[in-house]
C-alpha cells in the first residue's frame, strides 16, 4: 500500500479535525494536561482510520458508481491490507485509551464514549448503512460524538448542560440535514447497491423537507450556544462563528425549498457553515490554554 492510497482510505484529514474538536472540548471542559491531550488525539484519529477504512470495505459497490477513485475500487490497496489497518488502528486506539485511564490521565467516562463510536459507527458501516432512517442518525450521532469524548476525558460524572453537550446537539442536528440531501444527492448508486434512503424510499422531496427541518431547528438551538460561549472571557469568537454559521444555514435552507437542483450546493456550503463554528470552537480552546 502507498502513501497516497493510505491517506485515501483513512481520510486522515478527517480524523486530524476530528481529533482537534476532541481537545477543544477536553480544553474548554477544563483539561490541561498535554499527556491526556495526546492520548485524546491519537485515539480518536485511529478510531477514525478505522471507520473510514471499514466504511470502504462493505462500501465497495455503491462506490464504483458514487466514488470510482477510492483505494479499494482503484486496487490501489487490497482488501486484506484494508482490514490489517482497520483493525491495528481500533485496537491501538482503545489501548491508548485504557493506557490513559489506568495513568489517571483520562477519567473512565471517556472509554464509553469511544466503545459507543466504534460500535455505532462500525454497525452503520457492517449493515445499518442500507437501513433508511438509521443509518442517517448513526452518522449524525456517530460524528457528534466528538464533542463529548473530550468533556468525558475530564469529567467524572454526568455533566450539566454545557457547551460541549450543545454542540453535540446541533453537531447532530445538522448533519442529519446533510445526510438527508447527501441520500437525495446518490441516489442511483444507492438503489444499485440496495441502500435504503428516505430519498429513494419516499420521494427526493421528502428528503429535502426533512433536511431543511432538522438544518433549521439545529440553527433554532444556537443561541444556547452564544449564551454559554459568553459566559467565558472570549466566549464572543464562538458566538461570531455560531452566527455566521447559523446564517449560511438559514439561507441555504430556503434556497434548497425553492430550487431542488441546489441540492450539491447546500451539501458543500452546509459542511462549510458548520466548520466555521468548528474553527471558532478550536480558537476558542487555543484562547484559553494560553491565557
């Protein structure tokens, strides 16, 4: 396996990002050991390796038609080196995690979160992927719960509300609106590889109703998020990103009820939306550690 088919297949671009939101909330939560932070990261990286990987591997029909570039459908990596990844990566992570338990650098919350991630995730990849319904909860839910694993890190009992546990839920809010118009986006190459989405189940319209739905009710719970951010010193960077984000979305959202064929518009400008309140989220998180 090359270089270059590797960072294909685990996308690791994505699970740097993932990685950072986890130490954001590990930071904004009030953790300040470097040890923990690492542990935090790496794990959550290889976690992510993991899913993508395996994602690619049952994936591998619906991706000759909606992605004929991925490593696996190319043969640029095989199957079995698929799977020697996909699993040395989930078993380091969860060392890494039980590693920085037993030092006392993690609390045990944060285990749970992680056997929830893989599980859900990993079932959404194995069969629930072809569910209609589910499977666009288990992505929501299952990329969400980044938000958390770095909250549990640190916490030793069931937090109150809080801003990592707000942006979970808008996190799953969201991109429930994007799953649905993601599904209105591949159809064909669902049908043929026996997906079922509510978009090829009840109608491409239903999914774009449902999308817009779940994208507005996420910007409806916002404000929670810019009272709690300004609660903090430099709370106002969060609350500038949340409404700039909540903007885009907002407007997007109108734009896609009048105009079905915006639908490959409002997938990428909603993933943007959402990374301005992520990068907002991280320089937050930098602010703090270095005051």
């Amino acid at each position: 396996m090359n270089l270059r088919a590797f960072i294909k297949l685990s996308r690791i671009e994505h699970g740097i990002l993932t990685s950072l939101i986890v130490i954001a909330s590990y930071v904004i939560s009030g953790g300040r050991s470097i040890t923990a932070m690492a542990l935090l990261f790496l794990s959550s990286l290889l976690t992510e390796i993991f899913l993508f990987a395996t994602n690619d591997i049952y994936n591998i029909e619906e991706d000759r038609i909606n992605r004929p570039d991925a490593p696996l459908v190319r043969g640029e990596v095989s199957t079995s080196e698929a799977w020697a990844l996909s699993l040395l990566s989930v078993v380091i992570a969860v060392l890494l995690n039980v590693l920085g338990i037993v030092m006392g650098y993690l609390m045990a919350w944060s285990i749970v979160i992680l056997i929830m991630a893989i599980a859900l995730g990993f079932s959404y990849n194995y069969r629930l992927k072809r569910t209609v319904i589910v499977n666009n909860v288990l992505v929501a839910v299952t990329s969400s719960l980044t938000f958390l694993y770095g909250l549990y890190a640190i916490s030793s009992t069931t937090p109150t509300l809080n801003l990592p546990y707000l942006l979970f839920t808008v996190s799953f809010l969201s991109t429930m609106g994007r799953e649905l118009v993601k599904g209105a986006i591949d159809v064909a190459g669902d049908v043929k590889a026996g997906v079922k989405t509510v978009a090829n189940t009840y109608g491409i319209k239903t999914a774009i109703k449902l999308a817009v739905m779940f994208t507005l009710i996420a910007v409806l719970i916002s404000p929670l998020i810019i009272v709690y951010a300004l609660q903090n010193l430099y709370g106002l960077v969060l609350s500038v990103g949340v409404l700039i984000t909540d903007v885009v979305l907002t407007y997007i959202s109108i734009v896609l009820l009048r105009n079905i064929d915006y639908m490959g518009r409002f997938r990428v400008l909603s993933l943007i939306a959402m990374s301005i309140t992520i990068i907002a989220y991280l320089l937050l998180a930098l602010l703090i550690m270095v005051h």
